[in-house]
C-alpha cells in the first residue's frame, strides 16, 4: 500500500487506523474524507486531494466527514472504509428513531456560542452531553466578547456546567476585535482534529476564517430581533490548517436532538450524579424519599433547581428516543421475521409441487 507516515499523521491517522491498513497493494491508498456528496467524496491523500466514486456496498451506512477510507487509485473509488475511532452523533432532524454521525475520528470540538442573543447555559449542557458520549475533548469559545458586557458572569455560568471531564478550556475571544486571537489557534495542534459545533451567526465561519489566515468561509450579518445568523456554511467538511491540525465545519444546528449511546449524560452532568450517588436509597427518585441527597443540594443551594431540571428533562429526551428506537427495532424485526416465514412456506409450497 502507498503510505507516507509523516504526511497521514498530519491528515489525523492514529495507530488505531493505522492498524487496519494492509501494505500488500500497490495501487491502494489511506485516504481522510473531506466532503461527501452522495456517490462522490473528496479525500486527502499523503500525495493531495483526490476525487473518488462511492460503490454501492459502501453507502450503507453512509460516508461521513473524517473517516479513513482505502481507495484503488487506478478506479477512483473506495475499496474499502475504516473503522471509526469516535463519532459524534445526534438524532436526525425531525425524529428520534434514526441516527446522524456529524463527524468522524474527531479528536476535540469546539463549542462555539455567541455572547449576545444566542448564549445559553441549557443549549451548552445538551453540547456538553453529545460530547461526552463521543468521548472527545471540549473548548467553549464565547465568541463576540468586544461587544459584551457581561463577559466574566457568562463565563462563570459555563464554568458552573461544566463539569463533564473533557472540557480543556472556556474562554471568551473575539478574533474580529482582537479578545484572545490566538487561542483558538492553541487547541488545534497539528494532527488534531476539531469539529466545530455551534448555532448560524455564532461565529463559526468567522473562526474557520480567522484560523486559515484568509476568507474561505462566507459570513453573514445576524437578525437584530434575536441575534440569529444566516446559515453561511450549508455543507460539512473537512478543512487542512496551514499551522497543523484540521477543521471540521459544520452548519448551524437549529435542532440538537440527543442520540446517546453510552454514559454521556451522566458524564456531562457529574455534579448531579454525584449527589445521587450519596442518597440514602439507590433507587431514589429525589421526590421526598429521606436521606436524599439531591434535596438536600437544592435546598442549601450546591445545586441549581434550573441545572436539576435540565437534567431531567434530556434524561427525559434520552429515554423516551431510547424507547422508540427499541419499538423501531422491534417492528423491523418483526417484520424481518414475517419475511422469513412467508419465504419458508414458499419454498415449502415449491418442494410439494415438484
């Protein structure tokens, strides 16, 4: 296989992937997604950007931004896809029963809200818990602090939230203004690979622009009622930094349904969990049951009844997806099976009349 150690390492391989390449063929290469568009993607190789058709076997599950791929370079097509590493995922758009990987084998994300109209603590929270369940890094980047006036209350309401592990840094920059340019810079070294997760007109666009050095990504103005922008991104992709490192662009999320897999709610809400952990009863249900320990937290203020409720209610959005995908599975199983049985006496029915 023609490999280049140096040039895929900075293309984001880890010896994870790396273990998956065979070394036998010529003509195959390692490959980094960096748009799909139906049957066609856009890759980067260690020898440059390539072109390649997706062959029917490979589009189920779809191809998303930031998988490894092997492609036949004579063909231009995939030959084979790599397992992924992390995904970060949220329930699609409009229903809770199937699954939309946003990106692949990222490494961090940068949560990016503006301090204007589109901050909000709870959106953060539901951030946070997508996160956790991928198991990748956080920076909260509270973009357009020239124009804010209350930057350090802000900042000190998503340190209160934070409490998920993987968070590395909150900061308030303005890149257009000159608040902290350069640190956005500073969690994008080379061979990481961020995503970029945020609403239209928080900035974006704005920092993808600031981090290459040039305009490569439109902006647009935001709505002065509510401080919403246009959504100036309208595709995902991957995008090499000149500095090291890789991008991933987003568009704004207008919905942010979860979709979790793992422990990630329990993950991004540590300090509730932790006063669950101390109630008298395992079982408590924090409604009156004594010896309970989130009471106890919410009547002398170590917990927030608004952080309580946030809690609840995506624990609430968690179970209730959770619940209609089992009933989405039982229905194709069921329905799977009806189909086995009709083909069996069909079969039969054939054998009976030879």
């Amino acid at each position: 296989m023609n490999t280049d150690s140096s040039a895929l390492t900075a293309l984001g391989l880890s010896s994870f992937h790396s273990r998956q390449l065979d070394d036998d063929t010529s003509n195959l290469v390692p490959a980094r997604v960096t748009r799909v568009d139906h049957a066609r993607l856009e890759a980067l190789t260690a020898s440059g950007p390539v072109v390649a058709h997706i062959p029917r076997r490979h589009r189920t599950p779809p191809l998303v931004v930031g998988d490894w791929v092997v492609l036949d370079e004579d063909a231009a097509q995939v030959v084979r896809v790599l397992e992924r590493r992390t995904t970060l995922c949220r329930a699609a758009a409009g229903t809770s029963t199937e699954r939309q990987v946003i990106a692949a084998n990222i490494d961090r994300v940068f949560v990016v809200m503006g301090l204007d109209g589109d901050f909000k603590v709870r959106r953060l929270e539901r951030y946070l818990a997508l996160c956790a369940d991928a198991d990748v890094e956080v920076v909260v980047l509270l973009t357009k602090a020239a124009a804010s006036s209350d930057v350090e209350a802000k900042v000190a309401a998503c340190r209160e939230v934070a409490t998920y592990e993987g968070v590395v840094a909150i900061a308030a920059v303005d890149v257009v203004d000159g608040v902290a340019p350069e640190l956005p810079a500073r969690h994008v070294e080379a061979g990481t690979t961020v995503a970029l997760l945020g609403s239209s007109g928080a900035g974006k666009s704005t920092l993808v622009n600031h981090l290459l050095g040039r305009s490569r990504m439109a902006t647009g103005h935001v709505r002065s009622g509510d401080d919403r922008g246009r959504h100036t991104t309208t595709h995902r992709e991957l995008i090499a930094l000149p500095g090291g490192g890789l991008l991933v662009d987003n568009p704004g999320m207008r919905e942010l349904a979860l979709w979790l897999d793992g422990d990630g709610l329990d993950r991004a809400f540590g300090d509730v969990e932790a006063f669950a952990s101390a109630c008298h009863f395992s079982d408590c249900q924090h409604d009156g049951e004594p010896g309970c320990a989130i009471e106890a937290a919410l009547d002398d203020g170590r917990l927030s009844y608004a952080r309580f409720e946030s809690y609840l209610q995506l624990q609430r959005e968690a179970e209730a997806n959770a619940r209609r995908r089992n009933q989405k599975q039982q229905r194709e199983h069921e329905r799977n099976f009806s189909k086995h049985i009709r083909a069996t006496q069909r079969a039969q029915r054939r054998r009976k009349g030879n």
